[in-house]
C-alpha cells in the first residue's frame, strides 16, 4: 500500500510540474513512515543559470492528521555558490486554534503550499544548497508525509 501511495505522489508531481511552465525547480522528498527525526536533514539542490530572474519560492509539505501541533518549525540552511551561507528559521502553520486543518485533502493526509520567499532573486549564478532539518522540541516528529521546494519563474503578467 505504502509503494502505491509513493507511486501516485511521484506522478501527482510530474504532472504539477508538466502543467505548470512557470516550475523551474521541484523536489519533494518522502520521509520515511511519515516521521522526520531532528538528525535526518532533507537535502535540496539547485543551479541556478540566471541571477537576473526572479523568482517565487515555495515550501510544500504535506502532513497527515496524526501531526500533534498547531505549527511546524525548520531550519534552512543556504549554501551559495561562492561557499559561504545563511539560516533561516520558518514556521508553518498547519492547524488553526479549533483544530482545522490549514492544507487541502480529503481524510488523513493534508497537503499545503506555503509561499517562502517572493519575487526573490538569487545573486550568483550555479549550485544553491538547501539542508533542512525539522526543528521542533522532539527528536522526531510524526504526521510529516513529505517536504520539498519549488521555484517557479517570476512574471509580471
């Protein structure tokens, strides 16, 4: 059942990705019985070819009705091309204070896409690094199904 389910995610993708040219990159990862232990970091690679472009870049996650909490934090890490890098904490927000949750889906799995930074530009030209690490008060945190970035090409239209 668990291979099934990986099967239609992958095809669910492939088809986002194919109906949408503004995607100029995609990776969702799957984690590993829906759990995310703090020292199982995700790893995101990029090249970028235009540091002119701009560019929306989203957080997609999807999570299942297990996950205990209101909000899910991580760390991103940011490694640039010329070596050096930067940190960001974010905070998602996957159930209001009722108990809804914020992701669309029908039963346990909710899936979300949070915009992470608009209209961002990166400033050199080649390969982008991005290590997430979840970063709740738990050593591993159930009710997280998969995790991932998008970049889509920014246009003023």
């Amino acid at each position: 059942m668990k291979r099934i389910y990986l099967i239609i995610s992958f095809l669910t993708l492939l088809v986002f990705i194919g109906c949408n040219s503004k995607t100029y990159y995609a990776e969702i990862k799957q984690l590993p019985h829906e759990k995310w232990a703090v020292d199982k970091p995700l790893y995101y690679k990029m090249t970028i070819e235009d540091s002119m472009q701009y560019y929306n870049m989203y957080i997609q996650m999807r999570n299942t009705t297990d996950f205990e909490t209101q909000n899910f934090y991580v760390f991103m890490k940011t490694k640039y091309p010329d070596g050096h890098t930067e940190q960001d904490t974010l905070g998602f927000i996957l159930c209001d204070k009722f108990g809804n949750w914020t992701g669309r889906g029908h039963g346990r799995l909710k899936d979300n896409k949070f915009l992470f930074q608009p209209k961002v530009r990166f400033p050199f030209n080649g390969e982008y690094v991005f290590t997430v690490t979840q970063g709740m008060r738990t050593d591993e945190v159930e009710g997280i199904e998969s995790f991932g970035i998008i970049l889509e090409k920014w246009d003023n239209n």
